[in-house]
C-alpha cells in the first residue's frame, strides 16, 4: 500500500510537477503538499463511508444525562474521525455535538464510523486517487497557476467519487427498502 509521499507524488503528477522524496524537503513542492495533506486527508476520510477504514464500536451511555435535547450521551471511540450510522431498528433520530453522541436510546449502540486513519497504509486504491486528486486540487494554484487544469481535476474527481460509492457498495448486502405510507401514496388514486 502507499506511503504518504507515493500519494502526495501521484498528486504532484496530476499536476505536472517534479515529485518530492520527503515532506520535510526544502522545495515548493514539497512545503505546498505537507502544508495541505492534513486537512485534505481528514476532508477525504469524513466525506464518503470508504471501507477500507470502516469500524465499528458498541457502547453503552455515560451515567450522566446530557443537559437539553436528548436522554442519553455516549462518548465517542478516541479513533472515530464521522459517524455514518447508528446501528439501532428503533431510532434515525441521533447527534453528534463535539466528541459525544446523544440520542433517546438507552443502548447499548452500534456505531459505524470512519477511523481517524492516519495510517496510508491502510487506505484502499480509490481512496488514494482521490485524495491524490483532493491534493493536486488545494495546490493546483500555487504550483502550476492553473484555473483549466484545477477544473479537469475538479472533474476527475467528481468521477472517482461516484465510482467509489458503486465499488464500496459492492463490498456489502443490499440495504433493504421499507416501502412506508408516505412512499407508497403515489400509487393510490
């Protein structure tokens, strides 16, 4: 799997630019890249449910009550960077306010989350694409000064997405489609 430089390198591809052998190096290249691959990799990581760093974690609520809105908090896995989902046949009604989840659910609760993953290592094939391209993208301006290439990467991008959410779909059962009333009234006449 690649290293942070083997991504950041196939970002600076995109662009046309020399590649660098180290964050820490004293080039454009290399200042402009480390500078956004924090953010870009935390951006990637909470914007689609990849697979590759999916986890799961089952807890019960803190003994104490949140103060407003809702009956029970639960503090989040020290690993968890955005809840997907939670894991539960009684509620879609849950938030996430800083490190904590508060629902009306006593637990215990399931929660699917994206790992603070800061390990590329662990990051499949489309994950690195786009993040090479996410990348390419926030340093397109300061290192290629161009508005045409910044929008066939924007373009680029946009394709990897989609094709990510067909391929991680893959990799699981269908959800099933509860037809309730509200969908099903179209049909009535």
């Amino acid at each position: 799997m690649p290293s942070t430089v083997e991504i950041v390198n196939t970002g600076l591809q995109l662009l046309g630019t020399r590649h660098i052998t180290d964050l820490e190096e004293a080039s454009k290249e290399a200042r402009e890249t480390a500078l956004a691959w924090p953010q870009i990799r935390d951006y990637c990581i909470r914007l689609h449910p990849w697979n590759c760093i999916a986890s799961y974690h089952t807890f019960s609520p803190e003994a104490e009550t949140p103060a407003m809105d809702w009956d029970y908090q639960y503090v989040l896995p020290g690993d968890c960077e955005h809840v997907w989902s939670v894991d539960s046949a009684d509620t879609d009604d849950w938030q996430v306010r800083g490190r904590r989840l508060y629902t009306d659910l006593a637990g215990p609760l399931t929660i699917s989350y994206a790992t603070e993953e800061l390990d590329s290592a662990q990051f499949d094939a489309m994950l690195v694409r786009f993040m090479a391209h996410e990348l390419a993208i926030a340093t397109c301006e300061a290192l290629v000064q161009s508005k045409t290439k910044k929008q066939e990467l924007e373009k680029a991008r946009d394709k990897i997405l989609a094709e990510a959410g067909i391929s991680d779909g893959r990799e699981q059962s269908n959800a099933e489609f509860i037809e309730d009333d509200w969908v099903l009234a179209r049909y009535r006449r």
